[in-house]
C-alpha cells in the first residue's frame, strides 16, 4: 500500500477539513464539495460518528479521496482504514504514530511545527507533512525558513489558512496542497447551503 504522500496530495489544490455534525449532512457536504471540482477531503475523528461518515461518504461520493484526520494514537490508524480511509492525518507526530503506520505500510501524513519534528518524521523515511497550526506558527515565514535545511520536505500547511491567504501558501516552492475549513464553515453546514459550498470549492480550485 505504499503511497508518495507528496504525489498524493500535489493532485489536490486543498483539501477541505471537515468535523463531522452527522451522517446525512457529511454525506450532502461532501458531494457539495466534489460538485465543485474537490477531489479529496479530511474527514476528522473529533465525532463518534466520524467513521461512519467515512464510511458513508466513501459509498456515496464516486470517486472522492477520504483521509481520516485527527489521527492521535496508533490505535485509530486500522479502525480509520477498515472505514475505508484512503490515507490517514495527524495534528502531530509521534514515535508511536510513526512506528504503527510502518507496521501496516499505512498512507500517512503527521504534523508537525518544528525543525526537530521534521527531523523525527526523516528518520522514520517520511519526507512529506502536515504544517500544524500553520497560521500561528509562522505561516509563510516558518515555510520558507523550514525550506532551506529541509530541500527534499513538502508541506500540506493546515490552521488559520483562508480565502484570502491560501494562495500565498500555495505559491511556495515546498508546498504541495493545503488544508482548510472556509468553505465548510458549521454555519454553512448548519444552514445546508451546499450551493454556497459548491461555489466556494470552485472558487478555491480557479487559478
């Protein structure tokens, strides 16, 4: 099963994080969003319904790429798999995390915030990671001083990230697709507003 986590996610311009409120509404969300040109989405395990709606968004949405996000301990790696998970997400990064997806040869993808992170994930053969909470840390600052011991790293930089700066995220040499939530706000979802959804997933994809 063995994936090239940057391939993986350079196919993607950005790849909505979603935190799941129910089945139908995650189900409704996700088809807004691959109606709008999105071709994967982060489902996070922060709901007990979360697997479920991974399962259901894998049987209902032709097509789309799932990732199981808030993965923090070893054992939710096979339980997001078996939902059908295409690859799995990390807020952080651990020696545990780490050695648990080597043991499955399980597509993943840890965050990280610091140089030392960086260089754990290296040494456990990953060279591509989630940049968490990305805003906060530094944002673009953090990308291009991270760029210049790290050449070989790519970054999904995730947190704080908009309509109105992900672009600049995105421009960067070590970037290879970004996370984010501003087209799947819970106001949005809230109201079903799949129209509102569908137009801004677009919009994220237009040059």
């Amino acid at each position: 099963m063995t994936v090239n986590m940057a391939k993986e996610l350079a196919a993607h311009r950005v790849v909505p994080v979603i935190t799941p409120v129910d089945i139908p509404s995650t189900v409704a969300l996700a088809d807004a969003l691959a109606a709008g040109g999105m071709g994967c989405v982060e489902i996070t395990l922060r709901a007990d319904c979360a697997l479920d709606a991974i399962r259901a968004v894998k049987t209902s949405v032709a097509g789309l790429r799932v990732a199981a996000g808030t993965i923090t301990q070893p054992a939710a790696m096979e339980a997001a798999l078996d939902a059908g998970a295409d690859f799995l997400v990390s807020p952080g990064i651990s020696v545990g995390l780490l050695q648990q997806a080597a043991s499955m040869d399980a597509p993943f993808l840890p965050g990280v915030a610091t140089a030392s992170e960086v260089m754990l994930g290296l040494d456990h053969g990953m060279a591509c990671f989630k940049l968490f909470p990305a805003h906060a840390l530094g944002g673009l600052a953090l990308l291009k001083s991270l760029g210049g011991p790290f050449p070989q790293v790519r970054f999904c930089p995730t947190g704080g990230l908009s309509a109105g700066n992900f672009r600049q995220y995105l421009a960067q040499p070590n970037v290879v697709c970004c996370g984010g939530s501003w087209m799947v706000t819970p106001e949005l979802v809230a109201a079903r507003r799949w129209d509102e959804v569908r137009a801004l997933a677009a919009a994220a994809l237009a040059a």
